[in-house]
C-alpha cells in the first residue's frame, strides 16, 4: 500500500465541474488499495476551494489562507510544509489555475504527477482555455510568452478582480519568473496526466513522460436507468453551460432554429446553471441538476449534442451520454474526436457549423433505428474504453507501483 498526496487547489463538493468529479472518483477508487489524503486550501474567496460536504473514502485536510497569504510565496511554503509532515511515497498536483506551478515547482524534489485537465500552462487566460474573440487561439503560452503575456493582461480586470484575475495576480503570472515555475514545475515531474492528444504533443517537447488518460463515468450507474423514459415525443438534450460561450450553446439554438424551419418536431432540454435564456418553443430549461440526478436527466433524451467550439479538453457529456446508451452529435475538436467514433456511436460536425448539426441532428430524427444502433454502440464503447474500473486498472495503478 502506497501512501498518496493529491493536491487541488480548486477542489469543492458539490462540485462545480467535471475536474472535480474527475478526480474524486479517481481519489475515491484508489483508497481501495492505497492511503489516499487530499490537501486543498480553504480559501471561498472568488470561489469556492475548500468548501467541501458530504462523506469520502479517503482523508481530506483543508489549509487555511487568506487574500495576503493566497499568493506564490506564501502557498508553496505551507503545503510543502503539509507534505513533509505525511511523509508520501507519491503526490499527485491537480488543478490550481496559476498557482499550481509555483507549487509544483517548490515539491519538485518530490516528483510529483502533473495533472493538465486543461490547458493551464499553455495558456494565461482564464483557466487555461486557449479561446479568445470565439475561436479557438493558436498560441502557446511556452512558445509565444510575450504575446500570451500581452493577451492576459488585457483580458484580466484588476480594478474589480474576479477569481481568475486575482489569482493571476497572485502567481506574479505577468511576471518573466512565472514561464520558469511553470518550466520548472513540468520538468520536474515523474509524468504527466493529459485527457487529449493536442495537449500531449504540446507537453512532449517538454517532458519524455506524457500520459494521455481519460476522464471515466459510472457506467452501470447511467445504464441503470437509461431505459426509463418520462417524456413524450423526441427529447434532445444539450448538459453544458449555456452562459459559456465556448460550450455552443448559440450554435446549436441556431441548429434549432434551421430545423424547426425544416417542420421537425423536437424538444430541446437544456439544463441553465441558473442563467436566463429567451423563451422558445423547441427548447425547455431545466434547473441545475446534481451529479446524482445526472442519469435520470440522460434517460430523459433521445439525442445528446456536445456542439462545443472551443477544444473540449476532454468532453464528458459526451461519455455520460453513451454510457446511457443515446447517440452524440459532438464537435470535431479536442478530446471530443477521441470520444465518439463517427458514424458509429453519433456523429462528428465542424465546431461552430450550426448547418452541420442540424443536419446531423436530423438524420437521428428521422431514423429511429439509426438512434437505437448508435445508442447501443455507444453503451458498448463506454463500457470497453471510458468505465472507470478499467481506467483504474489500467492507467492509475501503473502510475503508483
């Protein structure tokens, strides 16, 4: 039994996102057979790292901080500090936006496994997301530093900070020191986790160990209930936030739009996050739902469409959706083209191309045995490449032996 330190900045349960279920579940299923601690800050200011309810299967140790203690100098200290004093035989850094690499770079005599769940290091923007004017940025942060730098210094407020301009602050991000944590941090790691082949073959120049693994679901959990169905006539469902420009929400509201022209007869079910939308008659808003309703919703549909246009990281709708057995139209972009196999499980649209989704889109309407197959493709595919007892065994083990 090994004894592991994960270490996540970010980290809050219920959670705010994918990272977050993403590394509980992976956290969760080694302390099966490992001493699995989790150390993350308690700081709510901006965000809410550190508020954390509900019972896991492992140790969690929270690190108070405040405004003046939050930053690159003072952070690295106490949770090397906190590392020392549990003596791990392996530590693993998981999210943390901008201070994530002054971390790793003071636990660099630790090795510890770098995780990138997105595209934090190569991009000074937010949370890393490479999207800027509603297109996807070719710039690398390591390679186009002064640009990169020019580029976050004009998006970020600093006159009322948000969390993301506070933290950049806070990591000297504007700084030439931050390129060398973020070099330092990468170099010094025993590997690197990515979840797609664009962030690996960004990272390879960089370190000789880059591991692409996917993100996994509870696919008995989903299929459980895939079969219920609570509504009448065609259901189309769409999980990501629609207030983030990036997920596609406007793209597949113009879809919409092309196909109710077309008379086809559809709802639309879109879960809000609380953000208003304007009425229409093809689409019905959902309130947020848990990570514990997530299936009921799934079974809920005959479709699911991912119309992302930004590169999707990874695109966990994506999986959930065929782990409860329902086609996908996806955008070609990001770790969503190495999710759904076109023409197989759903298919595959130019991100942004709202014609090629409708068209898509209507090619499931129009086929009811074309959905069926595709659905029990993608059941089949979820449970051969994305369940998370398979991830486990044959991704994290290896990572902690």
């Amino acid at each position: 039994m090994s004894r592991i330190v994960f270490i996540d900045l970010l980290f809050n349960w219920p959670p705010d996102g994918g990272a977050r279920v993403d590394l509980k579940e992976i956290m969760s299923r080694l302390s099966d057979s490992h001493d699995v601690t989790l150390l993350v800050p308690d700081f709510p200011d901006y965000f809410p790292r550190g508020r954390i309810k509900g019972d896991f299967p492992f140790k969690i140790i929270t690190l108070p901080f405040t405004k003046w203690t939050f930053n690159a100098w003072h952070l690295p200290r106490i949770f090397k500090d906190a590392v020392g004093r549990l003596k791990p035989d392996h530590v693993f850094i998981g999210d943390g936006w901008y201070l994530k690499f002054p971390l790793a770079a003071a636990l660099r005599d630790y090795h510890p496994i770098l995780r990138f769940y997105a595209y934090e290091g190569l991009c000074i923007k937010d949370y890393g997301t490479q999207f800027r004017y509603g297109k996807i940025c070719p710039k690398n942060y390591l390679r186009d530093t002064c640009e990169c730098t020019r580029c976050s210094l004009a998006h970020h407020r600093f006159f009322s900070p948000n969390m993301f301009s506070q933290e950049f602050l806070a990591a000297l991000a504007f700084t030439p020191i931050y390129k060398s944590y973020v070099l330092r941090a990468i170099r010094a790691a025993s590997a690197i986790v990515v979840y797609n082949k664009y962030i690996r073959d960004a990272l390879s120049p960089y370190h000789p160990n880059v591991r692409t693994i996917p993100s996994g679901v509870d696919t008995e959990r989903f299929a459980a209930v895939s079969r219920t169905r609570k509504r009448e006539g065609i259901t189309i469902l769409m999980t990501s936030r629609t207030g983030d420009e990036g997920k596609g929400f406007k793209v597949l509201r113009e879809a919409v739009g092309l196909l109710k022209a077309r008379g086809k007869k559809f709802t639309l079910l879109i879960p809000t996050y609380g953000s208003g939308e304007p009425a229409d008659d093809a689409i019905e808003y959902l309130p947020w739902h848990s990570q514990e309703e997530l299936p009921n919703l799934y079974a809920q549909a005959d479709i699911c469409v991912v119309p992302s246009i930004w590169r999707e990281p990874f695109g966990i709708a994506a999986v959930e959706a065929m782990a409860a057995g329902k086609p996908v139209v996806a955008s070609r972009v990001g770790g969503l083209e190495e999710i759904v196999d076109h023409g197989v499980t759903g298919f595959l649209v130019e991100p942004g191309n709202a014609g090629e989704v409708a068209e898509s889109i209507k090619k499931l309407l129009d086929d009811p045995e074309l959905r069926m197959r595709m659905g029990e493709a993608g059941r089949e595919r979820g449970k051969m490449k994305f369940a998370w007892k398979k991830i486990i065994e044959d991704y994290y083990f290896p990572l902690f032996t």
